[in-house]
C-alpha cells in the first residue's frame, strides 16, 4: 500500500527546523502474525523527540538518523489486522511512524472507543493521552502535589505544562504558571484557572517569580530547564520539591544549575522521571482524569495543523513555542476532520 511519510532529512546544527525533515512516498506492507495495519486520524507530537534527533537514543526511544521516520503518539483506525483483538474500523491509541499508513505490532496498541465528538478524540493527545499520564505522573506521583501547595509550573501553557496546570487546580493546590506571550499569560489564568501567569519576557525569572509567589513555593514543575529551574531553587522554601519532567530550554545541556547547592541549604528534593517506567499508573490516571472530565474540571488544550505535510512546521512551532497546549495533526479519514 502506498502512503506518505516524514523523514528526516538533515541532522539539526542547533535548533530543529522545518527544513530539517522532509515528506515523501513510500510504501507499506501488509500485516504479518500479531501486527496492524493503520491510519492515524490524529497524530500528537513530542518535544523531547528533539533530544533523539541526529542519533542519541534516550528512554523514551532510539535515536534518528537521515533517512529515519520519527514516531510519536496518535489515535489510530484499524485497517488491516492479523490480531483478533483488533478489527478493521476501529480505534486505537499507541506509538506509530509519522505516516499516513503505519504498520505497528498489535502489543502497541490500546482499543478506545469511538468518541461521540471531535473533542473527546483530542483529548485521547492531551489529557487522556501521553502529555496528559507525563503530566499526571510527576505532578500527582512524583510531586504528590497537595491542596495546600504553592506549584510553579514552566511551560505551562504547552502540551505537558497545560494538563499539569490543570491537575493541580483539580487537587485544589496554588498554581502559578510561566508562559511566553501575553495570549498564553490569558490562557492560564482565564480557561485554565492558574491563580496567577508571569511572561518569562517580562524580566528575569527569579524576579518574576519572587514577585508572584512572594512566600514561596512547595512544589517545582519543570518542563524547561534552564534559569526557570535556577528561579525555582531560590525561591522553594525549606523542604521544597521540584520534578523535572523536561529541559528543552537547555540544548544540547549547560550543565548543573548554579545555584544547585541550594538542594543542601534548604534540604530540598530535586526527581526526575520518565513516564515509560509508570505504566503501572495508567489505570489509576485514566480513572481520574475521566472524572475530571466529566466533571468539567479539565479540558482538552491543543493546536490543531491539517495533513502529513504539515507535520514539519508542527513539529518546529511546537519547539519554537507558536503553538498553545498540545500539537495535534489531524489525517484525512476520520469524520469531522
């Protein structure tokens, strides 16, 4: 069967471009023993893809070369199956190639049900997706976030940094967030209920956070890295936690932050985590985050692009922060596209 695909095509110098990938066709066989043929109706994109680019593996996958096809999350239709729990016409989530036809082993996928609106299909990418259990993971396992909690959050109006937001707002916690524009700032505060939005343009980090959490902070959500990190170890009070989920801001790494021995002072605790080894989480996460959802108390936060050959200018607005919540590419195929 014939499809498009999108390869990578040159290894980045410094920052991931559109005009590092490029789409082409290809073709794609049919289903051997165990394995499925799909669709993707919707294709979430990562930004820590971009650590892997130019061939370093981490945990959350290989590392790409020239010539590979990157993969990331996405709600699928069955096509072709030769696994019985699978039947051609229905849905399902898991890890897939960016093409417009994937072949994948059927132990990587998971069935869902058919959404009753388009909404409801998003929200299997953001709060019921891979952002949405990352979040979950460090905010409510790592952090044990508590209602009585000051939370910062960086990134808090991206894919992981939205659902986190909105998850500790769900546990009744403090939330102040971090954004990069004025449109995001309103985002936080106005659909997203944050207690309170800084411009990481407006000054110098630990300026604007002093500013907005003038006693402190419990607990430190760190999707960036860089002088947000920094920012936080000053001001978490004594016995403060901070969970790194990410450290896009920092590139190819610029070592321990600075002021690190702060982790001494103030006796703080500083987690990292990759949400590949919680899967033991997910039945507890989709279980909770479903009645938040029912509940109105979370919402699907996304930017939505349109076809395989946008996939690149998706992938760079996602990384360059011109997109808001998840980076959502919808494929032809799926009613109400």
């Amino acid at each position: 069967m014939r499809c498009r695909e999108v390869r990578l095509t040159a290894v980045p110098d410094r920052s991931v471009t559109a005009e590092n990938f490029g789409v082409f066709d290809a073709d794609v066989a049919g289903p051997a023993r165990g394995q499925v043929l799909v669709g993707p109706r919707r294709l979430g994109l990562n930004a820590g893809l971009a650590h892997r680019l130019g061939g370093r593996g981490t945990a959350y996958g290989p590392g790409i070369g020239v010539g590979d096809v990157p993969a990331s999350d996405a709600v699928v239709e069955v096509i072709e199956s030769d696994d019985p729990d699978f039947e051609p016409g229905g849905l399902a989530v898991g890890q897939v190639p960016w093409r417009t036809v994937a072949l994948v082993d059927a132990d990587q996928l998971r069935k869902i049900e058919m959404p009753a609106t388009i909404e409801e299909l998003n929200a299997h990418l953001t709060v019921l997706g891979h952002v949405g259990f990352t979040a979950y993971t460090g905010m409510i396992h790592m952090g044990k976030v508590q209602p009585d909690d000051v939370v910062y959050i960086s990134g808090a109006a991206g894919g992981v940094g939205s659902c986190a937001v909105q998850f500790a707002k769900a546990i009744g916690a403090t939330v102040i967030g971090v954004a990069g524009s004025a449109e995001k700032v309103a985002l936080l505060t106005d659909v997203l209920g944050a207690d309170c939005a800084v411009n990481r343009h407006d000054g110098p980090a630990v300026d604007l956070l002093r500013a907005a959490a003038p006693d402190g902070i419990d607990l430190y959500y760190d999707n960036v890295g860089g002088e947000q990190l920094e920012a936080a170890l000053d001001v978490l009070k004594f016995g403060g936690r901070a969970i790194i989920c990410g450290a896009i801001s920092d590139g190819a790494g610029s070592g321990a932050p600075a002021n690190y021995r702060n982790l001494i002072r103030a006796e703080l605790t500083m987690r990292g985590f990759t949400v590949t080894a919680h899967e033991n989480l997910r039945g507890q996460f989709e279980s909770e985050v479903r009645g938040w959802l029912r509940a109105d108390r979370v919402r699907s936060i996304h930017t939505l692009f349109d076809g395989i050959e946008r996939v690149p200018e998706a992938f760079e607005s996602l990384l360059t922060g011109g997109s808001t919540g998840r980076v959502i590419v919808a494929m032809p195929g799926f009613q109400g596209n």
